[in-house]
C-alpha cells in the first residue's frame, strides 16, 4: 500500500523551518510551483518536517487527496523509483515501459504536492545510477503543477533540479527548551538526569527521542550511567531500523555510496572521532603531513557533503554521539592512530619556554586535543609511562600559561600513577606540577597542600632526586611569598638553592636565586636581593634561560625602583619585556607592563602610565589572573583620576 502522509504527534523546535516551508510552496504555487529540498544529518528530524508539511491545514485545504509520499529508503534505481512513484499515484498497472507518461499526465493535471523521502537512498548511488536518477528527478521538476520535496541526509542538493531560493538551511540540533518538550511530551519524567542525558547528545533530534521513550520504562538516573557506559549502543527501541535504532541511523551515513567511494573519508573520520575539538583550518597543511596516506582535502569534501562533519568556528567537527560510535567501531588504521598519538605526544612534550613562534601557536590551537589525548593515553594503559608523564607535566606547565588552570587531567594522572603502584619520582613530578597549576589559579592552600605531600615523598625516596625536591622548594618559596610569610620563602629557596647545588643543576640554581632576591626584597634588604638576581641573572645567561634572564631583569628593576632608580628601572623592565615576548610568557608579559606603568606614574607620566596599565589589563585578562586584573584596574583608576 502507497505510505500516506501521517501528522506528526510530537514536533518542536522546528516552527521556523515549517513556517518558511510553507511560505515558499505558497508563494510559488501555480504556474511556478516550488522545488525544495530538507537537508541535514541523519536523526534530524527531516521526514518528520516533512510530514508536518504535508499534513499541515493550509496544504491539506490547497491540495486535498492530491498529497503524495514516497518512501525512497529501499530504492536504488531510477527504475525502482518510477515503479514506487506510479504506486503512490495510483497508475501503476503493471508496465513499466510506459510507467512516466501515465506519471507525467497525472502530474501535470491538477496542483499536488510530491514528498520523495529518504532520496538519498536512489541518488547516492555510482556515476551512471546517479544520473539516470537526477534525470528522473528533474523530469519530475520539470512538471508544471508538481510542488516537490525531498528529505535527503548531508548538505548537498541533487544536480539538474532548480531549487527554489532561498534554499532551506541544513537543520541543526534541537535548542534546549525544545529537547526538554519532546521529552516531556514522551516520559513525562524530565528532571537533572534527563538534563544530563540531552546534553550529553547534544539535543540531536532522534536521540533525544528515543533516549525519552526509554524513560518511559527506566528512570533518567539509570539511562545516564547506561549512557555513560554505553554511549550510543543503547540507545534503541528496536533494531534494524533508523528510526528506531541510533547507531543504525548513524551506519546509515557511515555506509552510504559517497563514503563507500572515498576510502579517505572514511580513515578521516576515525581520526576526527580521536579529536575532540576537532581539525583547525590553519592546521590542515600540518595534518596532511603527519597522515601523509590519507587525501585529507577530499575526505572533509565527502564528510561535509554527508552532513558526518561540519565547521564550528573555524574547526572541522564532527558530532559527539558520531564521535562516540566511531571510537567504538574503530574506522582508523593502527598505522595512522600511532601517527597521530605520536604527533600529540610530540606537541604535548614541546618545552613551551623554548618553542619557536609557530611551535607555540600551534600548542595553543591543539589545547583541547592534546589534552583530550594525553587523558585517553592515560586511560588505555599506555606502556612508556615516563614518555607519557614527561608529557602530560610538560603540556599542564603551558596550558596554565595561557591561563588555562583546569586541575583535571593532571589530577586523573595522579591518581592512575597511585593506582597502578607507579615509582615514586613519576608522582612526586605530577604533585608538583599539580601544585604548580593551584599556584597559577591562585588556590594557594590547595597548592600548599599539593606540594607537601610532594616533598614529604622525596625525603621518603630511594632514588635520589635532588633537583626534584628542588623544585618543589621553589613553588613553596613561591607560594610564602604571595602569602607575605618572606622568612619562610627565604628558608624554602634555601633550600632549594642547596638541593639544586646537590644535583650540579644551574637551572634550579637560577630558579632558587631569583626567589632569594624575591625574598630579600619582600625584607627589604636591598643589597642581598640585588646580588641574588644579578647571580640568576649570571646564571640564566650560561644556559641561555630566555625566561629566567626576564625573571632576573624583572627583579632587578623592582628593585631600581624602591631605589628611586627610575631609568635603571624602566630600562630594566623593558628587557624583560623583550624576554617574555621571546618566551611566549603572557602572564609575565602583563606583570612587566604594569611595572612599567608603576615608573611612569612615578615620573608623573600619565598618558603612558594609562597606556601601559590599560595593556597590562589585556595581558592578564588573557592569562586569566584575577588579582593581577584587580591591579592594574587599581593603578588605572589611580592614573584617570590625575588625569581628570
């Protein structure tokens, strides 16, 4: 029997695409009847859009019975498509020969509206098959009374047709407000977990749909932990069928005739399904090296036509729950899943201080990849702990530079490195990198805490790891001086100063002597503090520590400047402005900026005062330090109030 259009019961969040729809069929209708196409990834809700147009009142009152929908979804000829066409139309007799021209008749007589739904299935087929069936679309086109529509997955519309403009938007995701609506209008049951769950499939039409029809058995609270088990594999009412079954549509799309063609498109997918954020568009030269085997520009043509990814931002993505299926379907060779673990590994392990211009920026766009990637390192129980430790410490150290202080992939390593009995030395580095990262979020007794516990593991290891417990030492000196406690700073650095001597380590010599000078400072003994970082200072120059040189210079200018000193002062905080540009250091960018603006004031330079402060604000705003922020909005206002 010819499928009727059947009114959808449950429709939201789609009021602005039938409105438009229905718009464009009334404004074309008569001599120039309009030809639409409803595009977008699979689960979106097209047939069901398509449904509601067919069964909205005013069609119903325009065309009447003359109202046609042809399910394409199990046809994939030209052929079989003008056999189901004469169905639903009522001429089929049996002879196929003369199928179109009792079509054509039936088409051109009177004013109807013809749905070929799923069109994909017939289109998205070889070069010849695709032709011979864009040929009998556009014949249907061609029609004078027809109004079309077709529902078809991806982004692209067939060939030969004219289009009524302006085209139908692909459809997106349901918004928030609307997810919640079909689940109330399906469970009735929507509290914090149902919220978890939309969110999690990101309010994808279908999911959220059939996730809602599973509450209707089972609480939201268990569907959750499924999901968090399962992800996609649970979610169905049935099998073998898309509407019913969510990996089966998502395969649907994975499995269609341009994938099949494009054996990149496939592997691209796999590695998209290991990024979370994606592919940047500045990124696409770098990955077309690292996955030399994979024609990368034309697996995104053949992914976007599908509707499988699309750009956010400036990021080629691909959808979550996508994401989730192909992980656990694994699309990706072993050869290319290793080029692109290693490529991370390399990144993450990049000395952030010493990284070349184009090595920082590109750290900076791959942030939430590597993180994402270290973590599933961690978890897949990566062989080369230490590789992978290095890393993971290395990359925490730079993401906090930028202002990034999230605690919880270096807090997860903590705990697997516990759990799986790893040596001593591995977890006291994470403690203090932890440590390192509560510092920069200001969360200093969190930080304390952190670095304690480290300290306390190093006075209980065998190995000897002088400059590790040196470095510890310098992040608690760090901490007593924010936290005005100068005697025990200079007790730490110390200390500090006498482990780093111990392992013959002039980095953490320098280290330990900058803070002594912080120290003295704080004490207000000026002449120590001056010969402490002219020692750094000596010593950062040995080993070429662009960084430290600016945390020596910086020190030295403080200094000028309780002395009066104000050339010497400005002068030396110029140069270690000039340093952290060289290391990419944003934080220590805006404090020397301000300490610039602070010489200015004391010259009675208030233009230049407001200009430095004004950029300093920039700088920790974008490093995301509140009480640095909080300063120089202090100083500012200082400034504008003398220039006022």
């Amino acid at each position: 029997m010819p499928r009727e259009p059947l009114s959808p019961h449950i429709l939201f969040g789609r009021d602005s695409e039938l409105a438009q729809i229905i718009h464009m069929i009334f404004t074309h209708v008569g001599s120039d009847p309009a030809h639409i196409a409803i595009l977008g990834p699979g689960g979106y809700g097209k047939s069901t859009l398509a449904n509601a147009v067919l069964t909205h009142a005013r069609v119903q009152e325009h065309f009447g019975d003359a109202r046609y929908f042809v399910a394409c979804e199990s046809i994939f000829s030209s052929g079989a498509l003008l056999i189901e066409l004469a169905k639903t139309l009522g001429v089929f007799h049996g002879a196929t020969d003369a199928s179109w021209s009792r079509i054509s008749t039936m088409l051109n007589t009177k004013d109807c509206i013809l749905c070929l739904d799923n069109f994909e299935s017939p289109w998205d087929q070889d070069g010849d098959i695709r032709n011979s069936v864009e040929e009998l679309l556009s014949r249907i086109a061609g029609t004078r009374c027809t109004t079309l529509l077709i529902t078809m997955r991806g982004m692209v519309r067939p060939a030969r047709t004219q289009w009524t403009l302006p085209f139908l938007a692909p459809l997106m995701t349901l918004d928030h407000d609307s997810a919640k609506q079909v689940w109330e209008h399906t469970a009735d049951n929507y509290d914090e977990f149902a919220e978890e769950l939309t969110k999690a499939v990101d309010h994808v039409p279908l999911a959220v749909s059939l996730l809602a029809h599973l509450a209707q058995a089972t609480s939201p609270q268990i569907l959750l932990k499924q999901w968090n088990s399962k992800q996609t594999g649970f979610i169905h009412t049935g099998q073998g069928n898309k509407q019913f079954n969510l990996e089966y549509s998502i395969q649907l799309s994975i499995d269609s005739g341009r994938m099949r063609a494009n054996p990149s498109a496939r592997e691209l997918l796999g590695v998209l399904s290991m990024l979370s954020d994606g592919i940047h568009m500045k990124q696409i030269e770098r990955f077309m090296t690292v996955l030399s085997k994979i024609d990368i520009l034309s697996g995104i043509c053949t992914l976007q036509e599908c509707g499988i990814i699309s750009v956010i931002g400036e990021r080629y993505q691909t959808h979550p729950i996508i994401r989730n299926f192909c992980k656990k379907h694994i699309l990706i060779s072993q050869k290319h899943k290793n080029a692109v673990t290693d490529f991370y590994l390399n990144l993450a392990s990049t000395i952030y201080s010493e990284a070349k211009a184009n090595e920082y920026s590109e750290m900076v766009l791959e942030v939430n990849n590597t993180k994402a990637m270290l973590s599933s390192l961690l978890k897949s129980g990566f062989k080369d702990y230490d590789k992978l430790v290095c890393a993971i410490c290395e990359f925490t150290e730079f993401y906090c530079n930028i202002g990034d202080f999230s605690d919880k992939l270096i807090s997860q390593t903590v705990e697997h490195l516990q759990h799986v009995n790893a040596s001593k030395p591995l977890v006291i580095e994470c403690l203090a990198v932890w440590g390192m990262s509560q510092y920069y979020a200001n969360n200093l007794e969190n930080a304390k805490v952190k670095l304690q516990e480290a300290e306390m593991l190093c006075r209980t290891c065998k190995e000897n790891k002088s400059s590790q417990h040196a470095h510890i030492f310098k992040w608690l000196g760090n901490i007593y001086i924010l936290q005005n406690a100068s005697n025990e700073a200079k007790i730490s650095y110390e200390n500090a100063l006498e482990f780093s001597k111990l392992a013959n380590d002039i980095l953490g010599q320098e280290n330990a002597y900058t803070g002594l000078g912080r120290s003295y400072l704080k004490l207000n003994d000026l002449n120590k503090a001056e010969a402490s970082f002219q020692k750094a200072l000596e010593l950062c120059k040995l080993i070429n520590d662009i960084l430290g040189q600016g945390n020596s210079h910086e020190g030295l200018g403080r200094i000028y400047l309780e002395l009066n000193k104000l050339n010497e002062a400005e002068a030396s905080f110029q140069k270690a402005l000039e340093l952290f540009k060289l290391s990419n250091a944003i934080l220590s960018q805006g404090n020397a900026l301000q300490d610039l603006g602070r010489v200015q004031m004391k010259k009675l330079q208030w233009q230049d005062a407001k200009t430095l402060f004004e950029n300093a604000l920039i700088m920790h705003k974008q490093a995301q330090s509140a009480q640095d922020q909080a300063n120089d909005q202090y100083l500012l206002n200082e400034v504008l109030s003398k220039i006022l």
